[in-house]
C-alpha cells in the first residue's frame, strides 16, 4: 500500500503536519488550476486512544494533568476555541465526569471566572490537558469533512486513512520511496464513525485488514515524549507494579488504581518515585485528596540527585507587573554571544527578586516580548551553534515552571509527613519474589537497598542521543544515518532530519526545536506549520 505522506504518532505532530500540508496542496491545486492530482495521507499509532491528542493530551494519558502554563501563554487559536461558550462548558463537564477530586475543586473555584467575560481573569485559568484531546479531534472532523467535499466536488482526489502499528523502522525503498516497516510484522487498518459524545465524537475501530509494509513518499515522526532511563531488571521490567514510562502507562490515574489493588491486600504502603520534578509533581494533587479522603495508611517516597525542583508559574501578588528594567533592554541590543544571553537573564531574575518580583515575573515579560528570538537574530553561526549546544539547556533549567497545585500539592504532602524526599540516585530497581528493591546510592555514599509495593520512574525522558533499545524507530534512524548532536536529532530550516531524505520530525527529538523557550504546544504548532508546508511541495514537486 502506497501513501503520498505519512505519520508516525496520531498526537498534534502527526496531524497539524497533515493539515497543513493539506491546506497547501489545495491552495497550490486551485492556484494552477491543476487537476486529477491524487494526494493520499495516512496516520499510524500504536495505540488507538492516542489519537487525536496524542500521550500528551489524550484522555488516558492526561487524566488529572493541567497544562503548565495558564491560559495567556496558549496560542492563539486554541485560546480562541476556548472562549467559546461551548467549549467553557466542555471544560466543565469533563472535569465533572473525568477530573476526580482535583476536577471538582477546580470546578468550584474557578467555573464563574471560566463562564465570565472577565479576560484579566481567564489569562490566568490553568485548564487541564485534556481539553486539547477535544480541540485536535474537531479541527481532524474538519479536515475529513473538507476532504469529503473536495472529492465529492472536483476531479482531485485526496484520501485520509489511519492505522495500528507500532513503526519500528523507515527503510529506503528502490522506488524513491520509503518502506515503512512494523512490529509483529504488520498494521492493522482502522475505521471511524462519528458519535453524539460531546467528549468524544470521533470513534476509531480495529479491523481485520492487515498491512505488512506501507510505502510513502514522506514521513513525519511525532512519538510524544521519550521514556526515562531503564533502571529495572528483566524480571522487575514485568512486575506489575513497576511503572517504567509515566505518561504512556497511564500516568496518575494508573497509580490510583495500583494503589486501590494494593491496599485491598497490604494496609500499609510504600511507594517510591525516582524523579523529583514534572512527572512526581503531575500526580501530587490527585493523589494527596485520594489518601486523605480514603484515609489510606500510605508513605511516599520520592529521590533525585540534587532535589531541585520546578517553580511555580504564578505572578505577583499585591504588586505592579513586572517591566524589564531600561539597563537590561539596552543590553540586549549589544548581545552577540550566547553565553550573554543566559547571564543577562540571570542578572534580570536576580534583581527582580531583590524588589520583591518572582523569576516568572520577569519570564513572563521574556516571552511576551519575544526576547529570546531577538537575541538569536544578533548571533552569528558559530554563536548560535554554542546555544543550541549549550545555553538552551541552561536556559531551560532556570526557566521551568508549572501548574501551581502541583507545587502546594507536594508541600502539604511533606508537611503531613506524608511524603520523604531522599538525596539518592537509584541505580537499580529488581525483582524478588514479587517484592520490588530499589538501589541506591545516598549524598553520603552509602548504598542502600529497601523494600516498595510500587514504584514509578519519571526520572526525566531520555535524549535522541542516549536512546538504545528503549524505541526501536529511533534507534533505526540513527543507524541509517540520520545526524545527532546535543541530544537530538540534527534537522534543518524545514524540520527534515539531516542525514535522511523526506523524514520530517519537529518536537523533542529535534536539536533545538524550541529555541525561544515557548511553551511546548505553541512551539510544536508552529513547527508541524513549517515542516507541513515543505512536505507539500515536495509532493507537489514545487
């Protein structure tokens, strides 16, 4: 079976490429007047949920998650969507039906300043993730709707299909084209139907028909986020209660559901967290109300090497907003290397918080007026070289902010002695008789060796350039040459690996996908635009 483009993950990547490549290809069909053009795209996922929003934003997958910046930091058209009064009803009846505990308090507190017409207000909303799974999923409706009507309307033909499969390689194929090949040796077509589900309309179905190779002109992979190290042994990699990769394994709410199996047979649990930063935090709130108000006799555990933390993403209170300093604007203008950019942003948040400001204070006026990519415009190649290499790591880790509940979450948690923080680093978890056993090294070197019902790594996700076994996909690009440098996969201006003709990839796998440290919806938006508009005309031939 040959397609003309297809992508690998049915998330926001894999889509928004789609239709922007679509939206071009009409444009350029109707432009030269061309006709009996057949354009074909599919979309290939491992797990059918996924798909509109991906791990990230799927239903399973962000259950009690919110996003980690509020509403002002969205982009445009999603904020758009939002203000509809449909949609703030939406929001409502998901987190009745699907929030949980921290669902129904958001709902109490925020449902007026949600329903109102109060923009100051609503800036400052943090929404939970899941409402993006419903956004994605009418923008697809729409594009098959358009599809329908073009084929229906012109001698063009364009055709949109979706499969099951999990890619483990991209093969070049004689004919110019790439073989697309699977694990378990085939995909399995699927077939949609619309519902009445407000929630949920877009309904997808396994069937019979399998494929062993799919053939395409162009790809684009989309995979979500990497998993973390693999700490655990064979036999402790099988063990039930050991949750390896956070997100993909169902996140907070299959923690919850251990937690209640476990207890059934334990009345004391303790639960270990190898990680100290956005995968811990994204599950605190929900499961601080599920231990108090089930009254569970529960210890949690929590480790990393320094015990730094993310801030949270709230301004200050009882002050004016924050104005980037005169100094500070005036020297931005005289940057020319990249190691200047990092301290004058240092320097910038050290002052502010002398007067009394938060560091989100001043990254919030950063990002409003697009600092970061003015500074890039000033650096040459060599320079620019150094950030992405460097600096853009150094950046980020002074420039991580999150959903405020996460972090009063965590330290009402400590402060009921529910919740230990332990300078360690793990080095490995195992397996015996069922038990599981984290070892460990202390700040003190000593090793340790103890005893947990369950433990979750989210230690952080692994980079392009550590990946071994952990995704095949991955480690088959490196080997067929795709280049890699600072962690990710080197692509040029269009988002196309370097190294490897008409592969396409635009988010974490990328070296320096987000350069300007937007918030990392807004970013991979932006990028799919570009990559979707050259894998247009490179089906166009233009």
């Amino acid at each position: 079976m040959h397609f003309s483009h297809i992508s690998i993950g049915g998330g926001i990547t894999g889509l928004e490429t789609i239709i922007t490549a679509f939206e071009k290809i009409k444009k350029e069909l109707k432009k030269k007047n061309l006709k009996k053009k057949k354009i074909s795209f599919a979309v290939i996922e491992k797990k059918i949920e996924n798909i509109p929003g991906g791990i990230a934003y799927s239903f399973e997958g962000s259950k009690y998650g919110y996003f980690n910046n509020p509403l002002r930091l969205s982009p445009k058209s999603f904020f758009k969507w939002i203000l509809k009064k449909e949609n703030k009803k939406k929001i409502i009846s998901y987190l009745n039906k699907f929030g949980g505990y921290t669902g129904q308090n958001w709902v109490n507190q925020n449902s007026k300043v949600l329903l109102s017409s109060n923009l100051k207000k609503l800036n400052e909303l943090y929404i939970p993730r899941a409402i993006l799974n419903i956004w994605m999923e009418e923008k697809l409706i729409l594009l098959i709707s358009e599809i329908k009507k073009i084929n229906k309307n012109s001698s063009n033909v364009f055709k949109l299909e979706f499969f099951k499969g999990e890619v483990i390689k991209i093969k070049k194929d004689k004919k110019k084209l790439n073989k697309i090949i699977f694990k378990n040796g085939y995909c399995e077509k699927l077939n949609y139907k619309l519902s009445k589900n407000p929630l949920k309309k877009l309904l997808f179905k396994s069937t019979n028909n399998k494929e062993n190779f799919i053939y395409s002109q162009t790809q684009c992979v989309g995979l979500g986020l990497p998993p973390p190290k693999q700490l655990a042994t064979a036999k402790a990699q099988i063990n039930k209660n050991y949750i390896w990769d956070f997100y993909s394994q169902g996140s907070t709410q299959a923690i919850i559901q251990k937690i209640f199996k476990i207890s059934k047979i334990k009345k004391k649990l303790k639960i270990y967290f190898i990680g100290y930063k956005a995968g811990l935090l994204e599950a605190l709130p929900e499961l601080k109300e599920v231990i108090l108000k089930k009254k569970l006799n529960i210890e949690l555990i929590c480790s990393s090497k320094n015990l730094e933390s993310i801030q949270d993403a709230t301004l200050t209170l009882c002050k004016k907003r924050y104005m980037l300093r005169k100094q500070f604007l005036e020297k931005l203008k005289k940057i020319h290397k990249a190691e200047q950019i990092y301290s004058l942003i240092l320097y910038e948040f050290n002052f502010a918080v002398a007067a009394g400001y938060k560091k989100y204070d001043v990254w919030t006026e950063i990002l409003n007026k697009n600092i970061l990519n003015k500074c890039m415009n000033n650096l040459n190649l060599l320079q620019k070289k150094k950030y992405y290499d460097i600096y853009h790591n150094k950046i980020r880790g002074i420039t991580r902010f999150t959903y405020p509940e996460t972090i009063r979450a965590r330290e009402n948690l400590l402060d009921k002695n529910i919740l230990k923080t332990k300078k360690e680093i793990v080095n490995k978890v195992d397996d015996k008789l069922g038990n599981l056993i984290v070892s460990s090294k202390t700040f003190a070197k000593k090793h340790e060796k103890n005893n947990y019902d369950l433990v979750i790594n989210v230690s952080g996700p692994l980079n392009v350039e550590k990946i071994k076994n952990e995704i095949a996909l991955v480690k088959s690009l490196k080997m067929q040459g795709a280049k890699v440098k600072s962690g990710g996969f080197v692509v040029d201006g269009n988002f196309q690996l370097k190294g490897i003709k008409n592969v396409y990839t635009v988010g974490i796998l990328a070296r320096g996908f987000n350069p300007e440290r937007k918030t990392i919806l807004k970013a991979i938006l932006e990028n799919s635009a570009i990559a979707g508009q050259s894998i247009a005309k490179t089906l166009l031939c233009i």
